[in-house]
C-alpha cells in the first residue's frame, strides 16, 4: 500500500468521490515504482463508493475503479487527516483485483 498527501480545497475531509481525493487514488497506483517503469498514466476513477466513514477517526473507507492508460483495476483507498488545521489529507490506496 502507498500513500500521498494533498491539501482540501473546501469543506471537511474530502468525500471518497471528491477530485481532490480521486486523483490523489491515480497518482498512488500510477506513482509506484513497478508501475512507473510501465508509463501508465491516471486516466479517471468510477463507480466509487463510500464503504465507512469513522467519525471518531475522521477516517473515509473507500472503493472504486481506476481506470489507467493499462486498462482498469478495482481498488481500495482510505482517506485521513495528516494535519486538519492546514487542511492537509493522506491517501492510501491499493489494487484489490
């Protein structure tokens, strides 16, 4: 599993099927190593979906599918604060198919 940081735009944490997160989910898959050596570029995220949210945690429990340059690929992804005051959010996304 690998993780990014990005910054909220507006509002609280950032929906699962939010632009600011959707495109963080991208540059986890397509930013890992193995993958970079293949040249496969973020193309867009559908069907995503809410799977939790833990308030307590301020942690969103995500699902969706990647669609890459390489084709699509089913994956996970968590969305959590890194620091809340200056509105900064981590990513961790892996391929579950």
């Amino acid at each position: 599993m690998f993780a990014v940081f990005g910054t909220a735009r507006a509002g609280g944490l950032p929906k699962c099927d939010s632009a600011d997160a959707t495109v963080l989910v991208g540059r986890v898959i397509t930013e890992a190593p193995a993958v970079q050596t293949m040249g496969v570029e973020y193309v867009r995220m559908t069907d995503v979906e809410e799977q939790e949210y833990d308030p307590d945690a301020k942690t969103r429990s995500c699902r969706g599918t990647l669609m890459t340059t390489a084709g699509e690929d089913v994956v996970s992804y968590t969305i959590r604060w890194q620091d809340e005051a200056t509105r900064q959010f981590q990513v961790e996304a892996q391929v579950i198919n």
